[in-house]
RNA sequence: GGAGAGGUGGCUGAGUGGUUGAAAGCGGCUCCCUGCUAAGGAGUUACAGGAGGUAACUUUUGUCGAGGGUUCGAAUCCCUCUCUCUCCGCCA
C-alpha cells in the first residue's frame, strides 16, 4: 500500500513513479476524496469534543447531586442529543469515503525502485549474471518425456483425479520431490533461517497484506463458504505471520524459510506449457523470507537472492541472474531478481526464483512495524523463491539426463534421494 | 455440530453506565544510591489520525476482539460477526 498521504500532498509524484510501469494514472479523484476526508475529520473532532464536554458538565450535576437542577441538564441533554444527530450524520459520510478510498489504493502497486531498469515488459529485463555450463547436446529429451520413461509422474490419471494442470508423482519422482525438499529447507536452516511450517489454506486479510487482493482474486482458489483461500504462495503466511506487530528492532533481521504446497488458478495461460512440471494448479515451494529493517533492505535483498541461488549452485545447475525491468515488476515488488534455470530441451533459460524487495508495501497493508527514535516506522519485507520444487525436479531430469536414458543425481542430493542415478527397471 | 465460559495496555490482571486510556503487579527504559555477582529508591513506559511549531513538543479526536445500536455519556447495556478455552459428539 502506498502512503495516504503521499497521495494527498503529491499526486502527481505518485502518477509519475507509477508510469514506469506503463500505468497511466490520473489520481485527482483519489486526492480530492483524502482531503475531503481529511476535512470531514477535523469537522468531526470538534463534535465528539463538544458533546464531550456536554457530558462531562451532566456528569458532574450528577455527581454533585446538588438539588440537580433539572432544567439545566435537560437543557444541556438537549444539545447533547443534537450533536450526537449531527455526529452520527458525519461517522457515516466519513466511513463511505474511506471505504472508498482504501478500495482504490489497494489497488495500487508499489512504487518501482530507481534502480530497476526502465522497460515495458519481460523482453526489457536484463541479464546481470551467469553461472554454470549450459547442456548442449543432440537429442536432449524434456523433463516429461522423462519422466514418462522412468516412470516418475502420472498426468493423464490425474486429470481423472482432479483435472488438467494436477500431477501425481509416483515412485522415485515422489521421493526426489521429497528429497529437494529436505534438502532445501536444511539447506536454509543451516543458513540462519528458521523454518516455519505454515497452514495452505489463508484468510483474505492475509491476502490483503501480502497483495494478492483485491486486485488478483481470480488467481487463487477460493473456498467461498469460509472466507478461506489456497495459498498460492509461502509469502503470504510468511507475511501475516506478523501481522499487526511491532517488532524489537534487536531482532532484526528475522529470516523465516517455509515449505508449502502453492496453488494457482493460471487464469489466461490456457495453452502454455501444458507438458510437465513447469506449470501446475498446484506445486511445492520451499520460499525464504526476511523481515528487515528498512536502512538494510538493499543489503538484505542482495542476500536472499544469493541464499537461493546457493542452492542452485549446491544442485550444479546452470542459471542466469535478471533484473526484472519496472515494466515487469510483480505487483507489490519494488525491484525483483529473477533466477532463471536452463532447461536445455527448450535451449532456454526458465524462472525458478523470483526474489523481490517490497520495501514497505506489505508491512502498510500488513502493519508491522519496529521502532527508530521512539517512533514505529514501518519495516521492509522481502521474499524469494528457495526454490520452486517442480521446477528444479524438470531441471534435474534435463541437465542430468545420461545417453543412455538414465538420470544423474546431483551430490549433495545422494544422501537425501538414497542413490546416485534414476534408472529404468 | 451441541452446551457453556471468555477476549482489557509488552505480559498477568482489576474494572458492570459518569471527568477511566483504563487500578495493581511483572517486564522494559532513564536517573540516583551502594566499592563486589546481589539489592534498594525516584521517574517514565500503548497505537493511530487531525491541527499548530524548523524542532524537542503542544493540543485535539478515536481505539478495552471487529462492526453496528441504546444513552447527554459505554470497557461496562443490546444486536451481529469473529477468535480462544472447557465439556459432549465426530474425526486424521
């Protein structure tokens, strides 16, 4: 959420940051709502701070009990009575205008960070670093290819189960996803994060907090009898976890790490990778979050990125480092790096991580706060991908897929997965 | 799902219509005292919005789970919702 106030002083500061990410915005009406507001306010204290005086005064006759003269309290009830009419009149005005109001800056994203490249959309992202051997060889297999071969997942049983986009995973691809899991969240764990395991299904205040909605209700699976969704990811939890608090600034940074199953409608991606493991109604992610004091935001997203890219390069594959142009931004990012996987039956490189600084944004929604100088200042929130499990599963398939069909194992992996290669039996 | 009890400040816990943003205790912070780790004393200690001031700050309003209502006046009474606890039922 972006500053009230903000809006209300300097409009055209807030169009002008947000066109960067080829919004164009006209926010007078906004602005003229928060001043009225704002004057409804002022009109309002001074009532309540009448009628407060009014009631002070009857409450001493009363308490005085000298002969209480009745004429003067009635006289006194009587304005009392009337201001409460006018006061009433005023809540309600003002209670619509601020349900206005919120309804309209909650849907406003974050403000794009000036470092983040200018561009419109994905083609303007930039690449800011590599790592590892890219795989190119002659008749290099998909992951789902495969997995059909070794026998690792169902999809067409699935549909049957739930519908298209579900996946089961059978045998060694259910012990491998079982395995990168662990892996992971140790991983983490021996990094200085403390794993939380946190519920699937969300209220929709969380989902407020983290960004979700209002504006993206049809992304998520909603059960409607409940006021309940399936999360579609760890950063929401991870998010409310604290809602509403302020937190000791001693014990900052905190650093949660989490896995969960993430759910996702993919409203308008009918069509896209419809093979495999890279794009599921639902899929595991084991996620990595800081919250962070806000001087040390920048340092921290540094961090996170590179604690997630640690477990690709712990896993031996190839990945590229982009910084995603403001054009592309996710709605409550202000500067996000994507990690990116090479997947050579694609000979390309595929997201598997996205890890973005929120600055503030989700603590306002959120309201969590530590305290600077006495004061509660909001903190900073940032997530990342460590990483999506699915995908690392199809990047493993693919990068260490052998001539003769069989899969390798990354090392670290062995002791998690129990041996060194997926073989056909 | 049925029955009952309850949600008060960082925590414990008073408060059933009148100057109560809220006693007391604990904890936290500041200062003082004491030559030892210990103990004692004084003060201070919620959040948000508005107005005023460069500022330290001053002032005003709201907030006792949430939202409505009754009343001149509500933590206290009424209604709705929500969460927690206990018992019963069901259940991994």
């Amino acid at each position: 959420m972006l500053d009230l106030r903000l809006i209300r002083e300097n409009p055209r500061l807030v169009e002008d940051r947000l066109s960067v990410r080829g919004m164009e915005l006209n926010l007078s009406d906004l602005q003229e709502l928060t001043i009225l507001i704002n004057k409804k306010d002022t009109e309002l204290s001074n009532l309540q701070s009448e009628s407060k005086k009014i009631s002070k005064l009857i409450g001493n006759y009363y308490h005085n009990q000298k002969d209480s003269s009745t004429i003067e309290i009635e006289e006194l009830k009587k304005n009392g009575d009337n201001l409460k009419s006018k006061i009433s009149k005023l809540e309600q005005i003002k209670r619509d205008l601020n349900k206005k109001i919120t309804d309209q800056i909650l849907r406003l994203p974050n403000f794009p960070s000036e470092k983040a490249p200018k561009g419109k959309d994905e083609s303007q992202n930039i690449e800011i670093r590599k790592w590892g051997n890219v795989l190119k060889r002659e008749n290099l297999k998909s992951h789902w290819k495969l997995g059909e071969e070794l026998n690792l997942f169902d999809t067409k049983r699935t549909a049957g189960i739930s519908k298209s986009r579900f996946i089961t995973l059978i045998g060694n691809g259910a012990r491998l996803e079982r395995a990168l899991i662990n892996f992971m969240l140790d991983t983490h764990q021996n990094n200085g994060y403390l794993e939380l395991m946190p519920p699937a299904l969300v209220n929709s205040e969380s989902l407020r907090g983290s960004g979700q909605l209002p504006k993206f209700s049809n992304e998520s699976f909603k059960c409607d009898e409940d006021d309940l969704w399936l999360s579609p990811t760890a950063e929401v939890p991870l998010t409310a976890f604290h809602r509403g608090e302020i937190i000791d600034p001693k014990l900052l940074p905190l650093k949660y790490v989490a896995y969960s199953p993430c759910f996702r409608r993919e409203a308008g991606s009918y069509g896209k990778d419809t093979k495999g493991l890279i794009r599921l109604h639902q899929f595991n992610k084991v996620e990595i979050y800081w919250y962070s004091h806000p001087e040390n935001s920048e340092e921290a997203h540094q961090k996170i990125t590179s604690d997630a890219e640690n477990i690709l390069q712990k896993l031996n594959l190839p990945y590229r480092v982009v910084d995603i142009c403001s054009g592309d931004l996710g709605f409550s990012s202000s500067r996000t790096f994507d990690l990116e996987v090479w997947l050579p039956s694609s000979n390309s490189y595929r997201e598997i991580s996205s890890c973005s600084n929120c600055l503030d944004f989700q603590a306002r929604r959120s309201l969590i706060r530590t305290k600077q100088d006495k004061k509660s200042i909001f903190l900073h929130t940032l997530n990342g991908s460590g990483l999506a499990i699915g995908r690392t599963m199809a990047a493993i398939l693919e990068n260490g897929q052998q001539e003769d069909g069989s899969v390798k194992i990354p090392d670290v992996l062995i002791p998690y997965f129990g041996s060194s290669f997926i073989k056909t039996n």
